[in-house]
C-alpha cells in the first residue's frame, strides 16, 4: 500500500516536506516541490501511496504506515536544515497535524491544502482520534488554503481545524478553483514561509505600543479647537489664569478695633485678671471674695466679645461659631 520512495531536492538551509497521497495531485505536487526548490529551499516529496484512496478504504494500519514514511523524510530534513515546514495535501493534512503535535517546536510551520478529514472518525479510532483530541498542540503557525464552494467540505474542515489549533497565527486563502489555482498556491506559501522563516509574523500578533499611544492622543486632542482663525482656543484657555482665584498677600499690619463694645470688652477681658492678681499678692480683700470679682469680669468681657463679633441672623445661611 505503501513506498517510501519519491522526490528529494537539496538546496538550503530552509527544509519543506510534502505529503500527498495517490497521483491525483502529483503533477501540481511536483510543480510545489520545484518551485520551493527554485526558490533555494531543500524539499522532500515522499511517496505515500500509489493510488487514490478514499477515508473508507484506509484502516489505522495504513494512517501509520503513512506516518512512519513520513517521519523518515522529515529526520532527513531535519538533519540538513534548521528550519523545517509541513505541507499536508487533502488527506495527508492528516499526517501533516499529527507531525505537528507531536514535534512541537521542532516544526517551524505547517500548511494544509484542501485538507480532507474523515468523516466517520471512528472508523479509525486508533489513530484518527488521537489526532482530532490533540489538535490543541497544533501551536505553529498555520495556513490554510482551501476551495469555498456549495459541495466542499474542505470549508468545513479548515473551520474545524482553526477552532481547535492554539496556534498564534492562522491565515486563511480562499481559492476558486482548488487545485487549478495553482498561481494563487505557489505565491501564498511561498510569502507565508519566507515571512515566518524571518520571523516577519510576530508583527501580526504583537501591539505595537506606538500605535496606542498615537491612537490614544488623536482621540484625546480630537475636540480641540486649534483653529488659529479664532481670537482664542482651548490650549489659550488653560493657560490664562483664573481671576478668582489668585493669592492675595496678607496684610502683617492690626487694623484698630472701631467697635467701642468690642473695645470694651478686651479692656474688660485685660483689667479682670490684672485686679485678681494683685488682690492676691497685697492682700486687698474689701469684700471678702478675692479674686471672683476679677474673674468674673474677666468672664464677662469674654461673653460680651464673642457677642459682638456674630453676624445678623436676618441674612445668615450657615452656622455661627
């Protein structure tokens, strides 16, 4: 059912495996491998199998046989370059996910081609199963191209495959005429290696801080009027000061006490203690209650101070201390 033997192709330090089963696609296959070749990449095209097949005529046995013929391309591969990519045509996708989760960062990428599931999975449960619950170690990057017609169901795969993957970077190429677009194919895959293999893809995924901050100012400066035709804008506002609110220098200077009932009382509030004290040091006692007559004065001068200094009630709207 199987043989090793296909297509190996030496050139540089980029290696590119493709799989693909039966000779349906072996003319556009070759013309893939040629061209990554012209373009300095080492490829190898091994063969899989001789003639088409369907999902109902390959059992668990014949999906490993495919993945030992492929390992043994990709260890030849992977011994004569550092950068490795896999490229899974229809039912090869199958081998291609496979590959890619259990290498994990020893694959720089992966590439599928109108990539064909089965159907009734269970059918090979052995292997297929495995590969469908793992799909979330798929973590390279990822193109996908595929036909988008009303019968296709390589639409529906790639949906399914892009959902379960975790890889960072996943690009999509519808194509109209499947195989026939073989342009289309050939320029894709070519830009989608050389941008990964230079590592121009972690652009798409990492923010680029500057763009924030510019987007961020635009919005803040963006209702602004900076129309020069006007006498001020908005930038002059903020710079103009506040006429309320500004410091005045207070004056170090007492101002005299007009009020003769205020007058009074600090007199008061000054004589109380000065006649206590002295009454207490000479003994002047007339009226047998030193000191309270000049405690009391004191006391009332203070009382009649603090009265003095309230406002009128009539126009009050807050408390009096």
């Amino acid at each position: 059912m199987t043989n090793s033997k296909g297509l190996e192709l030496i050139a540089g330090d980029i290696g590119v495996l493709i799989l693909r089963e039966g000779q349906t696609s072996t003319n556009m296959a070759f013309t893939w491998a040629h061209n990554l070749h012209d373009a300095g990449m080492t490829v190898c095209l091994p063969e899989l199998s001789k003639n088409p097949l369907t999902w109902q005529e390959v059992n668990s046995d014949g999906l490993q046989d495919w993945l030992t013929i492929s390992e043994q391309s990709l260890a030849f591969l992977k011994s004569r370059c550092s950068v490795v990519f896999l490229i899974g045509i229809s039912m090869a996708s199958a081998i291609v996910l496979r590959l890619a989760e259990l290498l994990g960062e020893e694959i720089d990428g992966v590439i599928l081609l109108e990539p064909s599931l089965p159907k009734n999975r269970f059918a090979l449960r052995k292997v297929w199963r495995t590969i469908d619950e793992e799909l979330y170690l798929v973590e390279q990057p990822l193109i996908m191209l595929y036909s988008n017609q009303a019968d296709s169901e390589y639409s529906e795969n790639a949906l399914s495959i892009s959902q379960s993957v975790t890889s960072p970077f996943v690009r999509e190429i519808v194509l109209e005429n499947s195989f026939e677009d073989l342009p289309v194919i050939l320029e894709e895959t070519s830009a989608f290696i050389n941008e990964v293999a230079n590592g121009f893809w972690l652009s798409d995924i990492v923010p680029n801080d500057n763009d924030l901050i510019d987007a961020e100012f635009e919005s803040i400066i963006a209702g602004l009027a900076l129309d020069e035709s006007h006498p001020t804008n908005f930038l002059d506002d903020l710079d103009r000061p506040d006429p309320e609110d500004h410091f005045e220098k207070p004056n170090p200077k007492l101002e005299p006490i007009r009020d003769r009932s205020k007058r009074n009382s600090l007199l008061a509030m000054l004589l109380g203690p000065i006649y206590a004290i002295t009454a207490a040091i000479v003994g002047f006692n007339p009226f047998g209650i030193e000191p309270w007559p000049g405690v009391l004065v004191f006391i009332g001068g203070l009382a009649s101070f603090f009265y003095h200094l309230r406002d009128g009630y009539e126009d009050d709207d807050g408390a009096i201390l």
